[in-house]
C-alpha cells in the first residue's frame, strides 16, 4: 500500500487527542497528522476508524509467550506463533523475554532474537531479548525453576554478551555477588539493566544505580520491601527494591496491569509516584494467551515449570501464588484506565511512547509522529483491538472489519 489515510476517529498523540484528525502513511512510515480531515486523492485508500481511536502500536517490555508457545521453545514457529497472537492484542514491537534455563536453551533463543530482527515474525516486531535469569536472588525467584539460578560470573555469561546485539535488556539481582562486574559488562555492551526478582536493600539498590540499573522489572512483584527485608537487627527499619525504586528517579519501572496481580490501589501508587514517563504497562504474558484454562509450562517445553491459567491469570499449581499473566496488552490498557481512572493519552503512553524509550527505540516507534514507523492499532471507543499495522503493512484485521474495509476513497468533492 503506498498511501493510506486514517479518518472518522480520535487520534491519540502522547500529550493530545485530536478529535476527528486524520493520519496518513505512506509505505512504512507516518507521512502526516492533521487535526482536521483533509482532501484524500482519488485511488488513495482510506481506512474508517467509526467513532474509535487511532493508537501507536503498543510496545511489550515483558513477555514470555502466548497462543500455546513461549519464546523459550527455541523454534522460529514459536517466536512467529507468540509475535502473531500478541500482534492481535495490539503489540507491535516486543522484547521476548527469557526465563531461568540451561545455557544452551537460552543462548538458541537469542541467537533466534538475532534472526528475527531482520525477519517479519507476520506480528510483532522482535527488537531483541529481555534477557531475564538466571541471576535472581533465590528469595524472589517467582515462577522460575531454582536449580539453574546463579550468581553471574564471567565465564558463565560471556557467550550471552557475546550475543549482545541480539539483548536489549538484561535482569539481575543486584544483591548476588558479581552483579556489578555483570552491569559494567553489560553497559559497556549497549545492554540496558534491570533490576528484578531480587531481595536488596535500598542500600544496595541505590550503588545499583550508580553502576547504571536504569529499570526495575514488575514493581510489587518477586522484590524486597520493608516488611519481606531479612534483617538482621529489629531497628531501624530499613527499604528494599520496592522503595527504592519509588524513590530513585533514575529508575522507570513497570506494572502487570492485569487487573490479577495489583489492586487498584497499588496501581494507583505507582502512577502517582513514577508518573506516565517512568512506568511502563507489561503484560508478562506466558503460553496461555488465547487457551482454554488448564495446565501449561511456564518457559521451555523442556525444563519449564508446570503452572495453570484460571481466572484470567497465571498460577501456581498449588493455587497459592501468580505465575505470570495470560492476558494482551490491549486487556491492561483497558483495565489500568478502568480501574485508575487515568487519562486516555497517559494509559496509552505507558504502553507505546514510554516503553518504547526504556527500550531505546523511541526514535523509530511508540507515538504518531511524522517520520516514524507506521506501527499503528485502530481501537474501537471501547478499546477494543480493530486492526493492526506494522511498518505499514496490515498485520491483524479483527471481527469486526466488515464495517471497516479499506476502500478506495471517493473522488474528492
Ligand atoms: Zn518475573
Ligand atoms: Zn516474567
């Protein structure tokens, strides 16, 4: 498709809305904004959004999986599968996310990393791992097997960077001895840091940041907080990951807006502290995007660990504890702007233009700008994914579409 205009809906820009505008593209980029409808050439076509939204495509920091597959199968089927079902759900761009695994599994998911930069998935676009374990502290280690968890040495995670090209973000537990050799490495690399699945203390998260740990992996989740802090003395009372990265503004950090893992209140907390530009929503989403509720393995077919999707989340078997989120990322727009109230172009941000520069790719993606990629999601008034663009090309055309084919435009008046 050469041109291609956006019309009869509210565009959504990171600070605005614009009530009938209208977007263009032309071929893989956006070529106009305009707050008003404009002449469209005759033979151009034309794509009526009916009284919806017209969003960035929305980017996923986190995400292990979806459509019965994981990322950590290590087959390009299982990258194509996961990318094409969350693409239905409105992310255009994604971080396939690794989890706790032997070597060689992880090492053969980024090298696929690396194949699906160049490659269309037919979905979202891969822009690299969130390389996400082994070094988590035991205490916070969440759904992840313990057997493989280590504390990073060299030796051990030379062949990871060795693939660094292919690794946007990596996790560590800042506590776990070698964790600063580990983010120096990392940083000289161009890797971004995170913290996560970790029990420091404030103390040790705040020498984190001065190592470089810019992002904190699902606040509220597998972290340190004043009550769950071991210490070894009964006063004072001292922080953990939780406070910290409340208090650091240095540090983004990001929420599993599922509606399952935080309460309106805490969801809340973190918007009013980190604000719009520092929290990212994510859907930490594993196999069971779009299955019937059930047994699934969380990570590798091979070595994963047995959880179960009920109630529109992941658990534990023992039903005791989540497990990781079974929902998209059009389900934690909508239910963060439910549940918070929060303005349409804040929700929004938190899933495009925010994480898309946690990333470092909000040069290319994650807002309608002129000149960026034409990653573009047509949402019903209710939010509800119509259809999906990657660098232009349609990539997801919804139920409803029949109302909403693209035609070619009229001749113009
Ligand atoms: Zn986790
Ligand atoms: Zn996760």
């Amino acid at each position: 498709m050469e041109t291609l205009h956006f019309i009869g809906g509210t565009i959504v820009l990171p600070h605005e809305t614009i009530a009938q505008g209208q977007v263009t593209i032309s071929r893989d980029r956006i070529a106009a904004i305009h707050h008003h409808p404009v002449r469209i050439r005759s033979g151009e076509a034309i794509v009526n959004l009916q009284g919806g939204y017209l969003v960035p495509g929305y980017v996923d920091l986190h995400v292990h999986g979806g459509a019965g597959a994981d990322f950590m199968d290590g087959t390009p089927e299982a990258f194509r599968t996961v990318c094409q079902a969350h693409a239905r759900h409105g992310t255009t761009s994604l971080l396939p996310t690794t989890t706790v695994a032997r070597p060689e599994q992880i090492l053969a998911v980024l090298d696929l990393c690396r194949r699906f930069q160049e490659e269309d998935t037919g979905g979202s676009r891969v822009l690299g791992a969130h390389f996400y374990g082994p070094y988590f502290g035991p205490e916070a280690r969440g759904c992840h097997p313990a057997d493989p968890l280590c504390a990073p040495q060299p030796e051990e995670y030379r062949p990871y960077l060795d693939r660094s090209a292919s690794i946007v973000t990596a996790t560590v537990a800042p506590e776990l001895p070698g964790a600063e050799e580990f983010v120096r490495a990392c940083r000289d690399r161009g890797i971004r840091c995170n913290a996560g699945h970790s029990h420091a203390t404030f103390a040790q998260v705040e020498a984190a940041v001065q190592w470089g740990i810019r992002h904190v992996d699902h606040l509220f989740c597998a972290m340190s907080d004043r009550a769950r802090l071991r210490q070894t003395q009964a006063y004072p009372m001292r922080g953990g990951l939780l406070e910290a990265t409340l208090y650091f503004d240095e540090l983004t950090t990001e929420v599993i807006a599922d509606g399952k893992h935080l309460s309106r209140e805490l969801l809340l907390l973190a918007h009013k502290i980190k604000g719009s530009d520092k929290l990212a929503l994510v859907t930490d989403c594993n196999r069971a995007l779009d299955m019937p509720d059930g047994e699934y393995l969380f990570g590798p077919l091979e070595g994963g660990e047995r959880i179960r999707r009920q109630d529109g989340v992941g658990v534990m078997l023992d039903g005791k504890a989540l497990a990781s989120g079974v929902t998209g990322m059009d389900h934690a727009v909508r239910t963060f702007q439910q549940l918070t109230g929060a303005a349409l172009v804040d929700v929004v941000r938190m899933a495009t233009l925010t994480p898309a520069r946690i990333a470092g790719v909000d040069q290319e993606l994650g807002s309608l700008s002129v000149g960026k990629r034409a990653d573009l999601v047509c949402l019903s008034a209710q939010l509800e994914v119509q259809q999906v663009y990657v660098d232009g090309t349609r990539v997801y055309d919804g139920a409803i579409s029949e109302g909403t084919q693209v035609a070619s435009s009229p001749s113009p008046r």
